[in-house]
C-alpha cells in the first residue's frame, strides 16, 4: 500500500507505541480540543473511535458530553 503522506495517518491495526504513540496524542488533542469529534479524528486517522477515545483519555483531556446543545422550552 501506498504511504497518505499525512503524518496522523497509520496502518490499520499496526500497534502505535513509543514516541509515535506521544506524537499522534499531541496532534489528537490539539484537534480535540479545538472542536473535532472523536469519530472524525478516528476516520481522519484511520484508527477506532475506541483508540482515540483511550489515547485522548490517557493524555488527561475532559472530554465534552455526548449531543448538541439541547432546546430550551419555552415559557
């Protein structure tokens, strides 16, 4: 297979370790943090919503709640 050229993308199911591992958490938190869901970063990145969510989680972000703003009723 040929190589993306894009440095968060990685062979699916290839174990990410080491300093590999700190470099995508970086990137993945930088991004999350400034408003991409976790499902997008797992597609962009070519690894489970579940790796993203366990690197994100490991690197000590507070992940947002589930939904969009809900409805306020009216009065």
């Amino acid at each position: 297979m040929a190589a993306t050229g894009t440095a968060t993308s990685t062979e699916k199911g290839r174990r990410i370790v080491g300093s590999e591992r700190q470099t995508l958490a970086k990137d993945l938190v930088k991004r999350y943090t400034s408003g991409e869901s976790i499902r997008a970063l797992a597609a962009s990145t070519g690894r489970s919503y579940g790796f993203v969510h366990r690197v994100l989680t490991e690197s000590g972000v507070q992940l947002r709640q589930r939904g969009g703003a809900r409805r306020r009723k009216k009065a």
